[in-house]
C-alpha cells in the first residue's frame, strides 16, 4: 500500500527562465532556493513544497523535447511525498500491478535528499514517489 503524504515538488520545463523567477518569487511569492547549473535545475520554495524550473536549452530540459506547445510538454514530473516509504513494498507493489518503473536513486526533494522511484501514469506521465531525507 502506498500512502501518500503530499506533493513534494513540480518539475515545470521553461522557455524563458528569467520571466518565470521573477514571477514566481515576485508575483507568487516563492523563494529562490538553489540551483544546480550544471544539470539546469533551478528550485524554488513554495511553502512546504518546491518548484523546480528547468530550462528547455539545458541539460535536464532538453529530455522534454520541443519548447513547451502542442510539439512539446511543459510538466516535466510531478512527485508525491510518500510516507511510509518501504522501498521494498513499494517495489512489490508496483510489479504486482505491472506498473513499469526505475530504481530507487537518491534525489533531492522539498525535504532533502532521500530515495525516491520514477513511473510513468497510463498515459505517459512520469509520477516520482519520494522518502524522507536521509
């Protein structure tokens, strides 16, 4: 049984990066957290959640594929707080209900950095069920 807490954070690919901050953190209210240059993540604090921003000419942003419009998808992954997380039984889980996924990696969340587990839903949208920090 998979229990879920909350959402931890959304994943949104970006064309103009800069237009987005701004809005977020000064129309939203947000609080620019940290960044990973090198991969092209860029996180945001959204009360007990994150949003992170990833632009479509970096690294992470060029997975989505076209900018975001009908070639391309601007949601990138959208991830559940899971609680308890038994990477075990969720692992059972999922192949008892032949739902493909990947290893259990170690990510950082609105938390911290703990184990989480990318699916994909029924029609292609990747889901990430994340631990507690570790």
């Amino acid at each position: 049984m998979i229990r879920i807490r909350e959402i931890d954070h959304i994943v949104l690919r970006v064309v103009d990066l800069d237009r987005m901050v701004r809005f977020y953190t000064e129309v939203l209210g947000c609080a620019f957290e940290r960044q990973q240059e090198e991969i092209g993540l860029y996180q945001l604090r959204a009360g007990s959640s994150l949003i992170d921003l990833i632009p479509i000419d970096k690294k992470l942003g060029q997975v989505g594929g076209a900018a975001p419009g009908k070639e391309g998808r601007n949601v990138d992954h959208f991830c559940f707080r899971v609680e308890p997380f038994d990477e075990a039984a969720i692992l059972a889980h999922l192949v008892a209900h032949d739902t493909p996924h990947g290893p259990a990696e170690s990510r950082y969340g609105a938390e911290g950095e703990g184990p989480s587990i990318y699916l994909q839903d029924p029609e292609g949208n990747t889901v990430e069920l994340k631990g507690p920090p570790a």
